[in-house]
C-alpha cells in the first residue's frame, strides 16, 4: 500500500465537517483517484464539545490551531477558521514555515496576505491552494491557471456573490424590495446576520482580487476593487431593466486598460445591467459564474453552487487531491516573483452604456435641469422611462440609459446635478454589459 | 535559463496551424506560466508546399510524422492528424513506445484505443493528454478528472456538438427544416461536406464515452453508446416543443445505472427537450456545454467554444504546459488498470417523460388507433398537440408528451403500431430532461 497523504483540519464550521464528511464518504473513490489514500491524522476547533453530526473521535484534537502545524504526521494544513488575520493568517503562516502544504477556503486572508503567503510556499517549496476561496464547488481558479493557461485573458467577470444574487433574483420573481428579501434570506440563513461583508460587495471584492491576479498575472490588488454593493437597488430598478431587456446582477469585473500605453488593472464590483441573452442573466439563486475571455479560447463560462458545505467541501478536497497526486502547482498560475506590479486603471475613459436612475420630487422644472446636465456633461442619452408617483415616499423614479461613451461624462452630469433640490436621493448609476 | 519543453506538431490543418500561432503570439507569457519556454522542435504535414498562413521555415519538416517520434530533440508528441486508426494510431503508439508524452485532440482515436495508449502511457512513465478531444476550448476533462476529483459524479451530460446545436438552433430561430439549414451550414463551413460523423450524434458519442470514463472511473465503451442524430427532427417538432416550454438539443447522457444492484453504464446520445429554465435551453450557435452532478459539489456546467482553431489550439496548448510544469496526471483521472468494467445499462427501466411526435395521415380513426396503443403499453398522455396538414406531404403532425413513466412502455406502445396504416413515418421518441 502507498503511503497515505496525511491532512490535518482546522475550523470545524459547516465546511469543515462538510470535508469530513466528503473524505470519509468518498474514501475509496479519491484513494484511486489520487492513487493513495487521504488520512484526516488531526483535527482542531474552537469548542471540542459541540455535537457538529460527525464523529470526530477517531481522529487526534488539537485545541490550539497552531499544534496542527507542528505535528510530524501531518503533511497538508487545511485551514477553514475564516478571518484575514487573527489564528488563521497565524496557521497559515505556522504551516507553510514548517513546510507543510496548505489548503485554505479563506477569501479574506488570501485577498490580503496571498501574495506573501505564496512567496513564503515557494521558498518552502510546498502547496499553497484556495479553489475553495472563490465561487465554491466550481473549479474556476484551476480553470483559469491550468485549463485557460495558454490564453493572453483579455477580461475576468462574474456573479461571485451567491448571497446578493439570490436577494437580486428573489426580488426580480416577486417584485419586493431590497430591505424586505434581505430580512427573508436572514431569517432562512442565507444571508449573515451582518450582511455587510456580501451586501456592500466586500466578498465578492476579495474573490475578484484573487482572480484577476491569476487571470492577468499581476500582483493581487484587493485595495484597488472599487467596490459598491445592492443595497441601493430597488425593486423599480428591476422593474425598468427588466422593460429595457436586462436583469440586474452584481458583477466582479477586471480587465487589464492599456489606454496610456501601460498596463493598468481594472477591477470593479458593482451591480449591472446583464442582457436577457447573455448566460449571466439566467444565473439565479444562490449559483455563482465565472466568464473569461482569453486571445485563443473565446469566452468560457464556468457555473456553479457557489457557496454550501458540500460544494465548497468538493473544492477543497479537490485541492488535497491535487497535492496527494503531486501536482504543486504556483498559487497564482505562476511564481509569486513573476506576477507584474499594476497600477489601478482610470475609470473615467472606460466607454460604456449607462443606466441611470434618479429619484425626484414631482413638480415642475426637474426633468428640464437633469436632461440639461446631461446635455452640458456630453451624455447621450438613448430611452428613458418615468414611472409615476411611489405611495409611500411621493417620489417619481425616473429611469435612462445612454447612448455609449465615457463613463467620465457620466460622472459630470451627476456632479453638476450634485445638491440640487431636483433630486431627492443619490442616483445609482449601473453599467451595462453587452452580450 | 532552464531548458525548454521541445514538442513536435503532427497534422498542420486548422488546429495545427491554430497551435502554431498560439505558441508564437503567447510565447512569453506561456513561459511564464509554464515556468520554462515551449519550442517547437519539427512539424510534420502531408504538403510541405502548401500555405498554411504561418511561417513554417523556422522549424524542421519530417515528411513521415512517425519521425518525429524518432527524435532526440522531442519530448513531447502533439497529434493532430486525425481518424481514429492510421498514421495518427501508429503515431501515438509510436511516440509513446519512444518515451515521448502524447497530446491530441483526436476524439476518435481516444474512444476508439484510449485504454491501450492510457496503459502503455504509464508503463512508459509518459503523459497521454486530450483536453482538446472533447469540447474544443473548454476544460471540461481537467474540471471533471481535478477539479471535480472529490466526488462521486452520478451524471454527465452535455451539448458536445457544434455543428448540430448551430442547425438546431438556427432551426429555432428562422423555423426553417433541417435539411435547408443543413445545406446552409455546409455552404458557410459550419458543417462537413460529408456531415455523417455530426448529425448522426457519432463525433459526440466519440466525446460522450470519453467523459463517461473519467466522470465515472469507468473502462471506455463507445460501442455501448447508443446513438441518435438529429436528421429526423422537424421544424414541427421545434415548434410543438417551444409551445410546450422546452427547446430540442441533441445531448450526449451518462450515467451509472444500479437497479439491479450491479453498477452499469448507461451512454446515450439523442435529441431531448430541454425546459427553457435549464441553463443548457439557452446555449446556442456552435457553443458548448457539459454539465456533471456530483454528490458534494452539486451541479457544474462548463461553457464555451467546442470548435474552431483558436479554442481547440487553446486546449491542446492547455495540456502541453501541463507537461511542461511536470504535472502529467493519468488519463482517465485514475490508472488504466482501476478502471471498473461495466456492461450497458438496460434503458428500458429508465424513467421519464417522453415527447413522441407521429407524422399521421389526415384521417377518421387515427388518433383512436395510437391513443389505445398508448393505453395499451401503459403510457399515459400529459398533453397532445395536433397541428394541421403540412402542405406538401398532406400529413398531420400530432405530437404528445407523456407522464413520467418507464422508457419500456413507449417502446412497446410504438411495437404495438409498428406496421400500421396510420403512421406515415416512424415516430420520433425524445426524452425530456428536467430543470
């Protein structure tokens, strides 16, 4: 009999137990597929008491996280604590210097620390793997590094929230609003009980960083995601987009911006405007998708459950079974030294369709001083809708798209509209992408 | 500089060529990735003389592609001449026999004599790669063999031909019949001037059977693929299945079958209806799609490119890094030799709802004569649609779906009628798949 690989696991939370359930499961069929056995050897949490629906007895419990990586019968580290520093930046770190492989579910701490972690993984000469930090079950960071390698990957977007996505499709199938589903997904766990992290687009910000470093090869760059959220969509806005030919999404964007003869990163988490015939716009639910678009392969679509023990447990056993065959890998597709140093891209030449919703007071005059701010910024403006008085709030929601152009123009229209008695909230402005 | 990884290129058509280009305008960036240069080393076609619109002059020629496996300077084989048996079989049995890893994208070679090269690849400690073989420019055999790795997948199923997924759903969109489309696809070169392999469903039986194998750690049967094209669909039948809520795609099914407690393979490739809520229901033109059931990770689909130079180069480029990083893998995911042995699935205990469409002369009698052949089968009708004459063959098309019920009943519901006066033509059975 080969030797087994020998793993230790840290954080017993839902995926935790969710990969201990899919070894112990699965066992027979991953020994042949990684032509050895996987040999859960220790195991640590918080609370050693907790009935989590496994049976942990058969397996050594560290209380302290950090004794995982010191123990001469452990050969990978998985870590599934969550948080970007803390314990799990302090194993992460402990695991790799003693140079064990390290396989981690944890977008935070890669989107902040990846890149030294990497460089560290090197030096030891281990594995350091996160397919399971980005878009769960779907195998979309070996997608990109492995089976899209041979591409120059020209853009790197998707649905990388599942949380925003089911609140965004849930309010699309019942026209309810963004506060009301929001409270509905608490209570049926969906969604944390501070959402802030999925809502405002934070997660899917950290997801985003860790793509595009792999897709483009350049140094991850989680500060520079310009980040905005949904909770600032409203059921109207569904309602307009959807009379326009689009459903909203909450898109990671990035794309490389050679517009001054430098390569820039551009990476944008925000919600859009998604065309009825684009694959994005029949994602529903919970599901996650990642679109690249590379020189050679076309576009490339990879769909999925993007969060759940069971998937996200499927990722991250995936990764072991990757070290257990002994294929290494470089974290970010090719050695930390290599990845090319970008500057954040200028958004303001980007040439787009905007949407763009204002809610105003209804009376006179108001319709006159938005469209002549659009005329004095440049934007064209391509069809509009005005829909009649909100009950509640007395306000007229008043709904354009323009024609394409600089989002800059854009930006001058609503500066110039900036603290006028016209508007009654901050317009939300939504890119459009095209099918 | 570390040394490079030499390959050699047999068969210079379009993929050929499609490699060529790739290697030379990503080459830094595919060193990069692959942490060592990729250099072509020879080519091989059948005419030196011919334009091939690449520059062809900086690399050796061998006449006889079986040279190239007779080389000192090749580590690595690239086969991309094509059928199943021939130079391309004497080639690949001759570069591995020689210690050299062999990539193709031969889809038919590999289900034809993919466990002998699969077995003599490891004896010989070589890589046998064939990314390209199924689904052009989609990593599918990486998502199922890595990344999928984990689970136990109980279904693999997917849209593995462009060719016909254009005419379907060309089809769709102008209402036009399958022959005039046909004709119009091979006029524009989406199709063969001999179409045989595509619409007959063989090219993705070749690929279903390949997927089969590393979905499900089975021994590869193509002979056990039970194949249906699409030549028999009707423009009739498009528009009975849209009014009914589905599209038609010819889909290429597996699954493992353990109704009577032995694990068999059950490999068919026919049209089915697919709900317009599926994500495959809105794939459409050439694109690609597979999607795999796995019992941790859920639902997976795969999107993209399934033909043309540019994805299928990327793929084969895709598993030449592979073997550049040292990553070799095993062919079907596992060892040749732990592959399980199934028979073929009895399908006649299959369990669905059917569309059975009946080209029927415009007659009193008619619909008594198939609905008491339908009661006396044990098939029950959900719904029936009978459209009036077609104008040039004077029959009715009378289209009904049945309840969910075993595949067995229709068969022996259309035994039943076999031979009667009321059936112009044989009736076309298409399963439905749910959402």
């Amino acid at each position: 009999m080969v030797e087994p690989l020998n793993i230790a696991l840290a954080g017993l939370g839902t995926v935790g137990t969710g990969v201990v359930r899919l070894i112990e499961t699965n066992a027979e069929l991953i020994a042949r597929r990684a032509r050895r056995p996987i040999r859960i050897a220790a195991v640590s949490a918080r609370d050693r008491t907790k009935d989590r629906g496994v049976d942990l007895s058969r397996y050594d419990w560290e209380d302290d996280p950090a004794a995982l990586a010191a123990r001469s019968d452990v050969d990978v580290v998985v870590e599934m604590v969550g948080g970007s520093d803390g314990p799990a930046l302090a194993l992460a770190r402990g695991a790799i210097g003693k140079g064990k492989g390290l396989v981690t579910a944890n977008k935070a701490m890669i989107a902040h620390h990846g890149l030294e972690l990497a460089s560290a993984a090197e030096k030891a000469g281990v594995a350091l793997k996160f397919e399971a930090a980005v878009a769960g079950g779907i195998p979309v960071i070996k997608g990109l590094s492995e089976g899209a390698a041979a591409n120059a990957i020209e853009r790197v977007y998707g649905i990388l929230n599942g949380t925003c996505n089911y609140i965004l499709s849930t309010m699309e199938d019942t026209g309810r609003d963004f506060g009301d589903v929001l409270a509905e997904a608490q209570r049926m766990g969906y969604a944390e009980a501070d959402p802030t992290f999925d809502v405002e687009g934070i997660d899917a910000a950290h997801k985003l960083s860790i793509l595009a470093a792999i897709a483009f090869g350049s140094r991850l760059r989680f500060d520079a995601v310009e980040t905005t959220g949904i909770s600032r969509v409203k059921a109207a806005d569904i309602e307009q987009a959807r009379s326009l030919g689009y459903v909203i999404r909450l898109l990671g964007m990035s794309e490389i911006d050679r517009t001054d003869g430098t390569a820039r990163l551009f990476q944008r988490v925000h919600p859009h405007l998604v065309p009825f015939d684009h694959p994005l716009a029949h994602v529903d639910g919970a599901t996650n998708a990642v679109v690249a678009e590379g020189n050679f392969m076309g576009r490339l679509l990879f769909q999925g459950a993007g969060a759940g023990d069971g998937p996200t447990a499927s990722a991250v056993v995936a990764d072991i079974i990757d070290i257990a065959r002994g294929e290494k890998g470089a974290a970010f597709s090719m050695p930390e030294g290599e990845l090319e140093a970008m500057e954040p891209a200028e958004t303001g030449h980007r040439r787009s369709r905007s949407y763009i919703r204002f809610a105003v007071p209804d009376r006179p005059g108001v319709l006159a001083e938005i469209t002549a701010a659009m005329r004095d910024a440049g934007v064209s403006i391509a069809s509009m809708i005005q829909k009649g008085e909100d009950a509640q709030t007395g306000e007229v929601i008043l709904a354009m798209v323009t024609h394409e152009g600089p989002e800059s123009a854009v930006t001058e229209a609503l500066r110039i509209l900036d603290g006028s008695q016209s508007l009654a909230v901050r317009p939300l402005v939504m890119q459009i992408i095209e099918g």
